[in-house]
C-alpha cells in the first residue's frame, strides 16, 4: 500500500483493470484544477533570521483566486478548505478542528467539519449519534453519484455543520484503492458545489500518511499540524512536511502548509516551556502565536457534543481557539 501512495505521489498511479493487470497512468500537475486560497500569515517563522531565507515566511495573497459564490444567506463565499493533519494519534487534531470550527462559527463564519477519521471522533465530539448515521463519507467517496450535500447536517452549534464519518471509512479507504483518481476523490466531490456554501470547511485527518489523508492534502489550500509540545513532537512531522512538498510539487500547488499548532502546552513546566521554544527557534517551520494550553474542560466539551466556544465560552481555551481563528482568518485576507 505504501509503494502506490508513493507511485501516487510521484504523478503515476496503478490502474489494475478488470483483469488486475496493473498500468500506469499520468496524472500530470496540469490537470490538476487550481483550488480557491490563500493566505497572509501573520505567523512566526522560527530559523528565517539565521537563515536568511524568505521561504515561505507567510503565505502572499497575491493570487487569492476564490471559489466563490452566493451562501444561502446571499453572502459570498470564500470556500477555504483546511486539513488539520499529523500521522502521531492525541496530538489534538480533532480537538483543533472542532473547536477551531465552533470559533469560526462564532465569530460569523459558515463553517463545515469533514470527518475524514474512521474513528469518526469528530463526528461523535459535534454530537451526532453514530446509530443514526446511514450514508456517510465512506460512501461519498466511493459512490461517483453521491454527491456530499446528502450527507451534511447541522450540529447543535450555529453555523457549524459536520460531514460525518464511521467505521466503514476504512474499508472505503481499501476499496477507493484500487479507483482511478483515487487521491482526488475528495477534490473532486468539494468541487462540485460544497465549496461555494462554506468559508470554511476543516478536515480532520487519521493519525496516519495514508490515502485518506492525501485526499485531504490534495482537497485543502491549507494545513495545519498540531504539535503536542512535549519530546519527540517533531518525530514524524518531517514525513509529514516531505509528503506535504510532494503534493504541492505534483498534485496541488496551492497547498499551504499555515502552521504548526503548539497542542497540551503547560506552562508550569519546564518541558513544555522548553519544547515550545524549540518549536519556535529550532525548527524551519511556522509556528502559529496561538498555543493550546491543556485544560480539563477541552476534553469535556466532547461529551456535550458542542465546540469548547459554545460548552464555555468564557474560558481561557475557547479564547485561545477564537484567537487561532482570527489568525486563520488573518490568512486569508
Ligand atoms: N489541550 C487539551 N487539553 C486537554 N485535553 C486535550 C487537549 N487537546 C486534546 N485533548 C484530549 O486528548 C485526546 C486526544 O485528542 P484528539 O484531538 O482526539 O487527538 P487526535 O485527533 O490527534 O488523535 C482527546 O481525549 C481530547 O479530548
Ligand atoms: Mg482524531
């Protein structure tokens, strides 16, 4: 599986046919049709001073080239599609896409979560009961007729509305598999009309550099990494960042990588204020200014189905995601 990720990324992919004799077939970069973005960052870029180099110190604006279109309100939309990924599992993805979402939401915005996990955490954290889930994003993926306006629903959170995941996600990820264009699966069903009704759809990705998250990279303008700020955070980033180049290389050059997300940061301890210096200093990364520190209440606002924006909105942990939400939102003007 891992050899045909990387024919993937290489521009080719492994048709097998009827007969299972497996062909290649080009998917040049050109085809790829151009995703609406980006971005002014107002985000810290830890190593440019030693280096000197104005790599991607923040993302221009320079060709902010939208979907756009008339939301049900008559509003123009912006359509940012934004993968939260990291292959290392509790580093806070679903965690920062709901609840980066709900202060999306909160200060506006229309906001669609894709659950693209089979653990369908996110699905589950915006409380939607998984009994009650028939058609779901497994099957958008794998049904070329199922468009994914018939799966969305709203959630209990204004403004905020899920694309719902379940178990069945892994076994569409070993069926799409085997399907032509299957790293574009995703791409192409946002394409369709989804983009033009939300400024902002989150993906949240699995803890792994599978096919399912390469749908999410090759579908996004941009990506977030959370970090968990503890040792070993960067272990496997690097993976993530050269399979992120790749993409942007082959299949969507307008992928932007907007931050590395410092998650479960605890002040009170050396090793947290350590790491996230490192993160800042050490790494050749941008670095969000927002940190998420640990709180007790993160973690229980799944339990009541709502974005911490809407379980406690007055705590220091939803203010940190309204802040992180204007620094995306900062990215985008
Ligand atoms: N800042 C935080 N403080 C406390 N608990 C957190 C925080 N972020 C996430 N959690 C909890 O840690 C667990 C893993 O987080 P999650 O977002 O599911 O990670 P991932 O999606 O990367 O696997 C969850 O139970 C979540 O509620
Ligand atoms: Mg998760």
């Amino acid at each position: 599986m891992l050899e045909d990720i990387a024919a993937v990324l290489d521009g080719t992919q492994h048709d097998r046919g009827a007969a299972g004799v497996s062909r290649v077939v080009d998917h040049p970069a050109h085809e790829v049709e151009p995703i609406p973005a980006v971005c002014t960052l107002s985000l810290q870029k830890s190593g440019y001073a030693r280096s000197g180099a104005a790599r991607g110190v923040t993302c221009t604006a320079s060709a902010r080239a939208r979907r756009s279109g008339d939301g049900n309100d008559g509003r123009k939309r912006v359509g940012t599609v934004i993968a939260v990924a990291n292959q290392k599992g509790g580093v806070g993805k679903t965690t920062c896409t709901i609840n980066l979402g709900g202060a999306l939401a909160s200060l506006g915005h229309r906001v669609l979560c894709l659950d693209l996990d089979p653990q369908a955490n996110l699905t589950v954290g915006l409380g939607i009961d998984l009994n009650t889930v028939d058609k779901n994003i497994a099957n958008v993926l794998i049904d070329p007729d199922l468009k994914l306006t018939s799966i969305i629903r709203p959630t209990k959170t204004k403004n905020l509305d899920v694309a719902p995941a379940t178990l069945e996600l892994s076994s569409a990820e070993v069926e799409l598999f085997n399907a032509i264009g299957r790293e574009m699966a995703l791409r192409d069903k946002l394409s369709q009309d989804i983009v033009q009704r939300y400024d902002y759809i989150l993906i949240d990705c699995p803890p792994t550099l599978g096919l399912l998250t390469l749908n999410a990279l090759v579908a996004a303008n941009g990506v977030i990494i959370p970090v968990q700020t503890q040792y070993y955070a960067l272990k496997g980033v690097a993976a993530l960042l050269k399979i992120i180049k790749t993409v942007q290389a082959r299949l969507n050059p307008k992928l932007k990588v907007l931050g590395l997300l410092p998650t479960f940061y605890d002040s009170r301890t050396i090793l947290g204020r350590d790491m996230l210096d490192s993160l800042r200093e050490l790494g050749d990364h941008q670095v969000f200014d927002t940190v998420i520190r640990q709180s007790v209440k993160i973690g229980e606002a799944p339990t009541a189905g709502v974005p911490i924006t809407v379980y406690e909105p007055r705590s220091d942990a939803a203010k940190s995601f309204v802040d992180l939400a204007k620094e995306v939102i900062g990215a985008h003007k």
